[in-house]
C-alpha cells in the first residue's frame, strides 16, 4: 500500500519545519516565502493541519513559552516527518523530471 501525495500546504509546512522548529506565525511567513507568496495560509488552515501533522506523527511540539500573556507553542519537525517530507519531495521531482523529458525542447521549454 502507498502513501498518498501530500497536499501543497502540508508539503510547505514540513517544508518551512525543516528549517528548525518554528511557531505558528513564523509558520506562515515561511510557506508564504517559500510559495512565492503564492500560499498563504489563515490561521485556522494552519491550526488544523498542524493537529492532524501531530496526530499522524510528523510534527511534535517543540517547546512553549509566554509573550505578551499568550503562549506561543513552537512545533518542530520529527524523524518520520522528515523521511515522509524527504520521499514526498523525490516524488515530486521525479513527475517534474518526466514532463520535463516529455515536453518539446523545440518549444524553449527546457
């Protein structure tokens, strides 16, 4: 049985993880970075995949701490986040390699 693609902003928050442990504001300017600004993510997108990447054991929390009298949760990246973000990324870049071979070089395309 395989594991099913990732979706796009699953895929840029354990990308944006990667990085180091990060809370959920520094979350979302990461993948807003890293998609060109292309992915911007509300907080209650974010909030709810980050619930489902701890449940599935792809993230954990990092540590907490107080700011201004709100706890600011920091999340970090597991060993099973980073092979799953790893093979996720291989995939996508083997479809990449195959549309790129596939497509006319005549056109200026590659």
């Amino acid at each position: 049985m395989s594991i099913r693609p990732m979706q796009e902003a699953t895929f840029l928050i354990l990308t944006a993880l990667a990085a180091g442990s990060q809370h959920g504001y520094g979350i979302i300017s990461e993948v807003a970075d890293i998609s060109g600004k292309r992915v911007r993510l509300r907080a209650g997108t974010l909030y709810t995949a980050l619930d489902r990447l701890r449940a599935d054991g792809l993230i954990d929390v990092d540590r907490e701490e107080v700011v201004d009298n709100r706890l600011r949760r920091y999340y970090r990246l597991t060993p099973e986040g980073g092979l799953r973000l790893a093979a996720e990324a291989a995939r996508l870049q083997a479809n990449a390699n195959a549309a790129l071979k596939r497509l006319n070089p005549a056109l200026g395309v590659i």
